[in-house]
C-alpha cells in the first residue's frame, strides 16, 4: 500500500465492501471442513468435565493425598485448560 494516497485507498477499499456486499462469498471447502472441525471440539471441550467426571475425580484426588487443596488446584487447572 506504499505510495497509495488516502483518497485512493479509501476507493479501494469502498469497491471491496460494495464487491462482497453484492457478491455471494465462495469459501474454499477445507476453510469450512476447518471451522466445522473447530466448532466440534468446542463443543466436545464444553462436555469434558460431565464425561470424565472432573469434580468427583479431583474429589478422589483429595482423599488420597489427604490435602484439600490438591483437588482443588487440579480441578481449576482442569477447567481452565478446557476453557483456552
């Protein structure tokens, strides 16, 4: 964009959004293959404290080192991994 004035960019740009205003967007398959993937792991992260039981695993995980805290740390790291 060097040597481009502001009145030519902002042309530009203003034929871009009338383009893909007027224009129906065509995406490659493998960007929606992609995003599809993407939005299934979402959603299967969102399911991963009910099907591993995080609560009562890290519940466990304090009765047998007999420290509170340490099922409390595993579990906030649990759920701050999935949250990412």
């Amino acid at each position: 964009m060097a040597g481009w004035t502001w009145e030519e960019l902002w042309h530009a740009v203003q034929q871009v959004t009338v383009h893909l205003i007027t224009q129906q967007l065509c995406f490659p398959s493998q960007v929606c293959i992609t995003l599809n993937n993407m939005e299934h792991v979402r959603e299967y992260l969102s399911e991963l404290p009910q099907r591993l039981a995080f609560e009562t695993v890290t519940q466990w995980m304090s009765i047998k080192h007999e420290d509170e805290t340490v099922g409390r740390k595993a579990l906030a790291t649990l759920q701050r991994l999935i949250q990412r």
